[in-house]
C-alpha cells in the first residue's frame, strides 16, 4: 500500500524554513559582531592617542602611556607615532589592527588615531 498523501499537508515546513535561513541569520550575526569590533578598535585607538599625547605634552613616557590604554589583542601590533610637540602642542597617532571576528586574530584593516594636547613643555609657572 502507497502512502497517501493529503491537500495542503505541511508538516515540517518550519523546520525546513528554518535550516534555510540558519546560514543567513549566522552570517547577518558576525557581521553585526564585526562592526562591533570596527567601533570598539576606533574608541580604543583615539583613547590610547588622546593619553600618548597628555603624556607627551608634560614630557613623560607616551609611548607607554598610549599602550597602557589598549586591551591585550588590541596591543599586539600597535604602532605608536612619535611624539612632535610643535607650535604649543604635542601631536601623537596610534595606529591598531582591527581583528577578523576575534580579539587577536589577523587584522582586517589599521585604524590610525590622532590627538594632540597643550605643550607643558617650556611654562613657567
């Protein structure tokens, strides 16, 4: 005996649906997640510029003071410009790697922040 199959049966259409769209809904989530990762490694590279270039303006160590304010993943690779008081400020640019969908891996592209402050440098008080 065959089967019978009845008029507008549709049992287990969801579940088909829905493996359909799994790969796009997968796909639309780590886009989201890269985008995150894009803002959060702009925020962090003008935080790390804006503190170089404070310490660079009283005549500390900016080099350190730029890389304290990057997380771990972020801090790998980062490239801290020189500092170039001139004209009364002290100028300095970060440049970070924007991982690939996780903290420390690979680099989509760099990020290049710059900040500058007031030069204490020379003041009298």
């Amino acid at each position: 005996m065959r089967p019978t199959i009845r008029d507008g049966d549709d049992r287990g259409q969801v579940a088909i649906e829905f493996l359909g769209m799994v790969p796009l809904i997968l796909i639309t989530l780590a886009l989201l997640w890269q985008v995150v990762l894009v803002g959060y490694t702009y925020t962090l590279a003008a935080n790390a510029a804006d503190e170089g270039a404070r310490a660079c303006a009283v005549g500390s160590d900016y080099n350190e003071a730029a890389l304290r304010h990057l997380d771990g993943a972020w801090r790998d690779g980062a490239v801290v410009g020189g500092c170039s008081p001139s004209g009364g400020m002290a100028n300095l640019t970060v440049a970070v790697s924007v991982p690939v969908l996780l903290p420390g891996v690979g680099g989509l592209f760099r990020v290049d922040a710059t900040a500058g402050a007031i030069s204490e440098e020379g003041l009298k008080r």
